[in-house]
C-alpha cells in the first residue's frame, strides 16, 4: 500500500487548502442559514422594517406612529435623505414614514401630507400605503368639532380576522427546519466540487509527473495495482472530505433530524460525493497542469453552483440558465434537496441522473486514460 | 525616460505573457461576472405582481375587492379551494363570513388580511359611509429603487480594481536577488534598481487598468448593465483601487522571503477576505456588518471602494467620496513608504 500511503500524505500536504475551503464552507453555511428556522404552527403577519420620523409630535401623528408599531419593526433611522435612500436601496428598511410638522391640518384638508419612502415595485410598499392611508381614512371619518376621536379609530383597528392555514402533509410544521438543512446540503456542493477536484486535482497532478511517471514505468509495481491503490486513496480522500460536511450538519442542527428526512439529503450527498468524484477522475486524465486545475476548480465549482440554485433559489433562475445547469450533476442534486419530499423513491429519477453522470465522467476518464497510456 | 520607457515595455510584455496574470487578471473576472449575472439578474429586475384572491360566488364583498387595483379575484368553489391554494393560484381564500384561508405566512397573505380586516374595522367604526373619503390621498411618494445585489457587482469590480496586487508582487519579487535570477542580473549591473521598479508599477497600473476596462465593457455591452453612470468620481475611486492594490502587492512582494506562489497566495486570501465582507458573496454579509461593526466598512478598502460605486452610480451621493478617497490614498502611501524602507540598501554577501 505504499502508493496509498503517498497519496494520503500528498494529500495532507494541501490541508490548508482542504481547511481553508471549510472553513469559508462553514462560515457561510452559519452565516447564511442563522434564523431560518421558525416553525409555522399558525399564520405570522409578515412585519416591515420601517423607520418613523415624527415632525408633528402631535396626538394624531402619536397615535398613527403607535399604530404603525403595533404592525411593524422600527428601525431607527436618520433625517438626512441621502442616508435614507440608501437604506432603502440595501433594503435595511422597507419604508420609511416621514411626518411634517404641520400634519392634523393638512390631513383634515386631506392634502398629500406623508413623505413615504420606498421602493414601489415590492408588495412591501403597498403595505405599509394601506396601513397609512387606511388610518387617516378613519382619522377623518371621525373627524368632528376639530377634533379626531383617537380611541373610537385604536378600538376599530383592533379588531381582527380569523386566519387558518391549511396542511397538506409535506410541509407545514417542520418547513423551517427543512428550509435549514436545504440551505446548508445545497451549499455543500460548491465545496465538495472546489476541494475534491482542487486536493485531489492537485495529488494526481504530482503522481502524473513525467518523471514519475517514467519511474513507475520501469518500476514492479503493477499498473493495475498501482492505479487500485491510488483510486483507492482518492475514494478515502473523498470521504473524509464528505464525512466533515455531513457531521457538521449533525453538530450544529443535529437535534433537528428526526424533524426531517436526513436519509435523502445523506443518500443525496454521497451519490453526489461520487458524481463529482468521477469528474475529477476525469479532468486528471484531461490535464496535469496544477494551473489549469486550479483554474478549472474555481470556474466549475461556482460556475455550477450559481446556474444551478445552489446560490440563488432555482425558482428564481431563468430557463435558459436552467436549461444549461442540466448539463451538470448539481442541477439534480439541488433538485433533490428543493423537492424535500418524504421518500427515496419520489427522487430516484434525480438520483439516476447524478449516477449516470458520475458514469459518463468515469467512462470518458477511462477512455482518455487508456489514449494516454497508448501514447 | 528612455531607460524606464524600455523597461516598461520589457516588464509590460513579461507580464502579458504569463498565464496567471491573463487568468486573474483578465478571464476570471469576466467569468465571475457571467455568473453573477446569470443567479443574480432575474432577482434584481422586481416587478409588483398582482395578489390573486379566490372567493366563492356570491361573496358580499366581491365589488370592494374588485375595486382594488393589485388584487386579482378567482371564483372558487369550497371544493376547489385546498388544491388552488397547494399549487400557488390564489394566495389566500375569504369564506362568506370573512375568516381567511391561506396555506402559508408571507407579505401577499398579510395584505388580504388587512384589506378584510379593514372591512371589519369599519363596521366596528360605525361612521356613516359618507364620512369616509376613499379618494383621499395623503401620500407624497419618495420612490427609491431597492437593488441589494447590484452590491454583488460593484463588490466584483472593487476586487478586480485591486488586482494590481499581483503585479506588485511580481515587480518586487523580480528585482530581489534571493528571489528570482532576473534579481540577480540586476543587482551585478549598474542598472539602478528604482527605474526597474517604478516601470514595474506603471506597467501593472497600466495592465490592470486594461483589465478593468475589459470588464467594464463586457458588463456594459455583452451582460448589458449600466454599473457607470457617474464617470469622474467612479474612475478616481478605480484608479486609487489599483494604486493601493499594486502597493500593497509591494508591500507584500518586499516584507517575506517566501516565494513568488505564497505571496500570489497570500495576495488572493487578503483580497478575497475584504472582497466578502464587502458582500461580494452575497450583501446580506455587508449588511450584518454594516449594522453591527459600521466601522469596518469604513476601513477595508474594498468595502471604500464598492460603497462609493453605488453611492456615486445609483444613489447619486458623494457623501463619503472625500473620505474614501482620503482613506485609500493613504494606505497606498503607508504600503509604498513601507516597501519602500524594506527594499532600500538591501545587500546580498552571496547571490
């Protein structure tokens, strides 16, 4: 096993690599994914980020600022416009409400009286339109010898509707846990494809050496064995690689698994291990050069990641797009994770897909493996 | 002049004919950018849908709904309204005495709930109809477009406009014996050591500022985004990238002894860890910063850079323009002076 013992140690040589990439991995993963679960037994009023600026402070600008309170998050913002903007702009604040000084008269005159900063094409705005407009509406209707009846308008918008949410067996409870383990597997696929074809890339790059080579060659070792030992330590490599990321879902989330089913993300992410296992057998056989590795490493890893939904939501992406991330094994695996149905069997197409994959790399690397040799 | 014109041309058509830089410097960046477009560009264009209502026949509030411009009404039988609502066509269903179905929380669900609710409120009200105003508009709109990932972008160009870094590096590297064979030419010729270095900066600045330009036009002309529309504080702002990144490349090149790979190595961690706190693998990371530690958008230069582009280019503010440029130029300085103490009268007894 001398081979295997070398590749290991080859290996270990790039642990930086191997580190750096979970680490990024990890830091993402924790960075991205903190707040999203939330179990939805009943239906949330969805709240705006909004930020208040009260020039009035008076009752009728009070009482509308304690409305908007009850319904939304406030933020504290600043008078300057500028600083406004781009708060709307990085979406810190969905809206934000400015109140000039003059307020109760021109509401009773019913002139255009509340600087409202937002974006218009998001639901958000019209929003926080209907909130406001809906208590000035009321406001006015009681409006009556200069004054408003502030308490009649606070007691009518207390009252409520009945909302009920219906299940429908898949989703529901656990949605926010699931939403969790899809956003961290998903994410798992850039850095097992940056890793296993960077590390392991790199390895056979050395093993691949001329010189090497020539040794080898000449050497007693048999080529069958030779090659056993090192598909043998690439298949170990891999693993571990594969075995990190699993664990580390189990120690951040790992009270949460019974809540979904860890068994198709598991069996998700080992045939998808394999898949990109196979394209890295077959890059090695297209080139030696650690420069085009490295360079094929960077461009496939977040090339499939961004047309793929590993980035952004397949929902999101657009057909053609979706189109060209079929050419690829993280498409089906993306789509395994999104899917998050109950059984193996609803996903075995996809799984089939990322193993014929795996095939074709495997099969063109043997192809090109065997030219070389002829040569 | 002559001496560093021809070694500008020396040194221009050395780094030229290196794959790294072509790779880095040139392809990666438009590479990135196809990407980025690609995920990014259907959730940067938003459009206001419409809500799509499912309510049965006969409803007593079907015309006050039809009255509202964004809401869509479908006539659902009881029967039909679990599937409708399961595969996505109405958002939520009212029953006849006004209860709300939905099969999940989020913004269009709220929004029908607060029209009925309004229904209710007014009956609770108890004002006569004629009190009511509903043409009454108090709004003064202040319409500001959110874009979260155009960050993503301005990030990428930030990061590229630093990439003199490497041609920093590889200047330095080129001139020091211990490092490379051209080092030990040049330190047994009376060549003078400074005319090597300053043709090896302008020759990266120049390199770079081609490569910039590269992904500009290939943002504007092929991706078609219009990421410049402010010309002569954006070009300050990538000019001064490329200055503080080719002196920090020179820093980097001069104060180790490691080799050329460790350094590039080195050069790409430090600009890929500022890159992504300035949110270039996703703004949500700038904007967690931005709240909790403000002070480092203040301070990383990519973050400097990257703010400024969007201020200047969407916001139209040149509100912190002095303060970047101020910040940037004085790194470059501080990185230049330092190379600077690390590269004089270095002596070599054996080379």
């Amino acid at each position: 096993m001398t081979v295997y013992k070398y590749f290991i140690k080859m290996a270990l040589r790039n642990k930086w690599l191997i580190l750096s990439n979970t680490l990024l991995f990890f830091f993402f993963a924790i960075i991205n994914t903190s707040g999203h679960i939330q179990e939805e037994m009943s239906f949330i009023e969805t709240k705006l980020n909004i930020g208040i600026i009260d020039n009035s402070n008076s009752p009728l600008s009070n009482s509308l600022k304690d409305y908007l309170e009850s319904k939304n998050n406030i933020i504290d913002v600043s008078p300057e416009e500028e600083i406004i903007r781009e708060q709307i702009f990085l979406q810190i604040v969905d809206a934000v409400v400015v109140i000039p000084e003059e307020f109760e008269e021109k509401v009773v005159s019913k002139e255009k009286v509340i600087e409202v900063y937002r974006d218009d094409r998001k639901a958000e705005s019209i929003q926080i339109e209907h909130q406001i407009e809906k208590f000035l509406l009321f406001a006015n209707a009681t409006h009556e010898e200069g004054k408003f009846d502030l308490n009649a308008v606070k007691s009518a918008l207390s009252e409520k509707v009945n909302v009920n949410m219906i299940r429908d067996g898949s989703r529901g409870i656990d949605k926010g846990t699931n939403e969790w383990f899809r956003y961290y597997f998903n994410f798992t696929a850039y850095v097992t494809i940056a890793c296993y074809i960077s590390v392991i890339g790199l390895v056979m790059a050395d093993f691949n050496e001329y010189n090497i080579e020539n040794r080898r060659k000449i050497s007693s070792k048999r080529f069958l064995r030779f090659n056993k030992e090192l598909y043998l330590g690439q298949l170990s490599l891999a693993g571990i690689i594969t075995f990190i990321f699993i664990l580390g879902s189990i120690i951040i989330k790992g009270k949460y698994i019974r809540e979904i089913n860890f068994n198709i993300y598991l069996v998700n992410t080992i045939v998808f291990s394999f898949s990109i296992l196979c394209l890295t057998f077959l890059i090695n056989n297209i080139t030696r050069n650690k420069f085009v590795t490295n360079c094929l490493s960077v461009v496939l890893s977040l090339g499939t990641s961004f047309i793929s939904g590993v980035m952004v939501p397949q929902q999101f992406l657009g057909d053609k797009v979706l189109t060209l991330a079929k050419f690829f094994p993280t498409y089906y695996f993306v789509r395994i994770n999104d899917m998050q149905t109950s059984s193996l069997l609803g996903v075995k197409n996809d799984i089939f897909m990322q193993l014929l994959f795996g095939l074709a790399f495997l099969l063109v690397g043997l192809y090109l493996s065997k030219t070389a040799q002829e040569v | 002049m002559k001496t560093l014109l021809r070694n500008c041309i020396y040194q221009g058509k050395n780094l030229i004919r290196e794959f790294g830089f072509s790779f880095w410097c040139l392809i990666y960046p438009v590479i990135l950018a196809t990407f980025f477009y690609l995920a990014f560009n259907g959730m940067m264009d938003i459009e206001l849908e419409d809500i799509n209502i499912g309510i049965e026949k006969g409803n007593r509030i079907e015309s006050i709904l039809e009255e509202i411009k964004i809401l869509n009404i479908h006539k659902v039988s009881q029967a039909e309204v679990q599937e409708k609502l399961n595969n996505g066509e109405i958002h939520g269903f009212i029953d006849s005495d006004l209860n709300l179905m939905v099969k999940e929380s989020g913004i269009n669900q709220t929004i029908i709930k607060e029209v009925i609710e309004q229904i209710k409120q007014m009956e609770r009200l108890n004002k006569p109809i004629e009190n009511y105003d509903f043409e009454a508009d108090h709004i003064l709109d202040r319409n500001q477009e959110a874009n979260l990932m155009v960050i993503i972008f301005y990030s990428l160009v930030a990061m590229v406009s630093t990439y003199g870094i490497f041609g920093g590096i590889t200047v330095v590297s080129v001139i020091q014996a211990n490092l490379s064979h051209i080092g030990v030419r040049l330190n047994v010729t009376p060549l003078k050591k400074h005319e090597f270095l300053i043709a090896g900066v302008i020759v990266g600045l120049a390199l770079n500022l081609f490569a910039n330009g590269i992904l500009f036009i290939f943002i504007k002309y092929v991706l078609k985004l219009e990421l410049l529309n402010e010309f002569k504080y954006s070009s300050i702002f990538i000019i001064l990238g490329n200055l503080f990144g080719t002196a920090l490349g020179m820093f980097i090149g001069a104060s180790n002894r490691k080799s050329e790979n460790a350094k590039i190595t080195m050069a790409v961690v430090i600009v890929l860890f500022f890159s992504l706190l300035s949110g270039m693998m996703g703004p949500n990371i700038k904007v967690v910063l931005d709240k909790n530690i403000p002070i480092l958008g203040r301070i990383n230069p990519i973050s400097i850079i990257s703010n400024n582009l969007y201020r200047l280019n969407l916001l139209g503010s040149t509100r912190t323009v002095r303060e970047g440029t101020l910040i940037l130029s004085l790194y470059s300085i501080l990185f230049i002076f330092l190379s600077y103490l690390f590269l004089r009268r270095r002596d070599y007894d054996s080379i």
